[in-house]
C-alpha cells in the first residue's frame, strides 16, 4: 500500500446530468412564488442560452439540462445558477439534489436558509466515496463503495439514505467533524458506517439543520477558537489523546475562492491554525480537511504551503488531492481539494499489517 491509495478512483466515467437529477421534480404554489425572477433578470435568462453567464455577473448561470451542474455556492439569493428551461431559480429540494443531499434530509428555516447551508456544505456523496476508501485502507474495513450501473441518481440517494439510517457496529471507526455546517460530510460518514462523537459549528442556521438530522449527535455551537481540548475530549466522550480515529474539517473557503477577492490577510484563511491545534492535543490516527481548488492557484499557494508544513510538523505523514465530484455520484462539475493525513506511527503500523498481509 502507497499513501496514493487513500486517494479514490472515481466510480463513475460520466458524470450525472442536471436533467436526471431535478426533471422530476414538481413546484409548490410557495415554491414557485419565491423563486421568480426579478423582471431585469427575466430578461437576461431569456436573453441567455443554456449552459451560459447570465447578464453581465459572471457567477450567474442558467444551468444546462444534460450537462452536470456547476458549483453551487451562497450567493445573490440564488445559488449562483438558474432553471434550464423555467424561467426561475431553483427550490431548495432541486439545489439539495444537485449537491447529492437525499430528499429525506431536513432543511430548517425556510427556502432561503436552506439555499445558504447547501452552497456551504460538503457534497455527501463525495465525503461517503472518500471515506469508504480510506477506511477499508486504514481500518480494515470492507465496504462496497460503487453501486451498480444500472442504478439511476434518485435509486443512489435512496440507497445512501438507507446507508445512513444503518445501526453503526460497536467497532465502527469514529469522528469529530469542525466546522461541520449542516452536515453534508457529517451525513457522507454516517453513509459509510462511521460514528460520529461531536461536531464543531458556531453558524445558528446551520446548527439548527444539523440537529433536525442528526438529533443523536453532541455538538460544540460555538467559536472553534474558544474550544479547549480538555473540552473537546470531554464532549467527545474521549479517555485520552489518540482514541479518536479520524478528525475531520472543511475551514471557511471564501478568502481562497477563485469566486471571491482573495484577500491574503482574510482572517478566515487563519481557522486552519485552529483545526491544527485541536489536531495536536486529540492526535487521531488519520484527519481529512476539504476546500476549495482556488487554495493551490496563483498567490493563495502561499498559505497552502504553510498549512502544509504545519499539518506535517504535527506529526502526519500528508498529501492533496484535487477531486472533481461529478465522478462521485454528484451532479455538479465541482472541483474540492483533499488534504488526508495519517499520524506517522499508525501509517507505519499500517504499512506493516500490509506487508504481512501481502506475504
């Protein structure tokens, strides 16, 4: 086994499409009232081809019916794209299926808040693919992460929704996931069997979605900057320092996002510190951090540089990875950026086990 194995291989060639994922969907009255478009921007998608800029905002897009979505973000209202064929934006459930949420997955507060929280979140489908892979290479885990190819994208998500609602194995690997938002990565591990112990978010609307979901499950609401670690154990129900298998975190994007100003002195960009600390004091066995790509282009590859020294001088073996989610089972063109560590004692422990197994 190489470190290269963490990464998954995608388990789809072609990617789901915007058609497969929302042409079944039917509007109530509500719906189709609050996602009407102001007359000037009746006029641009009018105006506008599928699969091309709206009016003169270049974050805008009406969104082409038999090509994936692009990256869904917060944004104007309106998620950054617009219906293929209605002239509207999207509902909620449309923006939820685009991101691999599963309709049974709850969203509180209203339309707009809903909207906010998905562009925030980790696409689960995504976060379930990567961690199978790295529990079966970790954790001598054995779970099937590709489904059949006769399967359609709504088939899939009711099949992740069943993965979730599995009674976990006492056994199960466990996690903490910071900066957890409304629980799209939460949800990818629960799908593949994980345990989770504590989430870590200081946004109320987030919370409150992730407490409709994820009743079970502790959660530090708050500044992650004023979390001790004794508390962060504690909360956890953790003895001690090393207990806990994989700590897990998506830190504020926006200074790094090709979509925003990238501002080098954005404090957001310094929230890695914070997840690096509670790394040191917790010492998992393994830790996955997700982004946006614009950290490794043009001038944001400084601070990618310094995170990365600091995640090794912790005490990790660590690489990245670029992932595109379409190949994942998400019907969006969306590239993340991975950053898997592994505590340089348990890898060499793994490497061990591997080199037994291989004999």
């Amino acid at each position: 086994m190489t470190f290269d194995d963490l990464c998954p291989q995608a388990l789809q060639n072609s990617s789901f499409t915007v058609r497969v994922a929302i042409s079944d969907i039917c509007l109530a009255e509500e719906d189709i009232r609050i996602t009407q478009l102001t007359p000037l921007y009746r006029k641009y998608w009018h105006e506008t081809s599928q699969g091309k800029i709206i009016g003169k905002l270049n974050q805008n897009l009406r969104l082409a019916f038999d090509k994936p979505s692009k990256t869904l973000r917060r944004a104007e209202g309106n998620g950054g794209v617009y219906h293929p064929t209605e002239c509207r934006s999207l509902s909620s459930k449309e923006l939820a299926r685009l991101q691999s949420f599963p309709d049974k997955f709850l969203f509180a507060n209203g339309r707009k808040n809903a909207k906010d929280v998905i562009g925030n979140s980790v696409p689960p489908g995504l976060m379930r693919a990567l961690v199978i892979n790295i529990e079966n290479k970790l954790f001598a885990r054995h779970i099937q992460a590709s489904f059949p190819k006769s399967m359609s994208y709504l088939e899939i998500l009711e099949a992740t929704w069943q993965e979730h609602l599995t009674p976990k194995d006492k056994n199960a690997p466990t996690v903490i996931s910071t900066f957890a938002g409304c629980g799209g990565s939460s949800l990818g591990y629960s799908m593949a069997g994980f345990k989770e112990l504590l989430v870590v978010e200081w946004n109320d609307n987030a919370v409150e979605t992730f407490k409709l979901n994820f009743p079970d499950i502790s959660i530090y609401h708050g500044d992650i900057i004023k979390l001790p670690i004794k508390e962060c154990m504690n909360l956890a129900e953790l003895t001690k320092p090393g207990e806990l298998d994989v700590l897990d975190g998506s830190p504020p994007c926006q200074g790094f996002s090709l979509a925003g100003k990238r501002q080098m002195k954005d404090t957001r960009n310094q929230l890695f510190h914070e997840f690096a600390r509670l790394l040191r004091g917790l010492q998992p066995k393994a830790f996955i951090i997700e982004n946006v790509s614009g950290m490794v282009k043009g001038k944001m590859k400084l601070i990618f540089a310094d995170i990365l020294r600091e995640l090794k001088a912790s005490g990790y073996e660590v690489k990245c990875w670029l992932l595109n989610v379409k190949y994942f089972y998400v019907p969006q063109n969306r590239e993340r950026l991975f950053f898997i560590g592994v505590r340089q004692d348990y890898w060499q422990e793994c490497l061990e086990k591997d080199s037994l197994t291989s004999l």
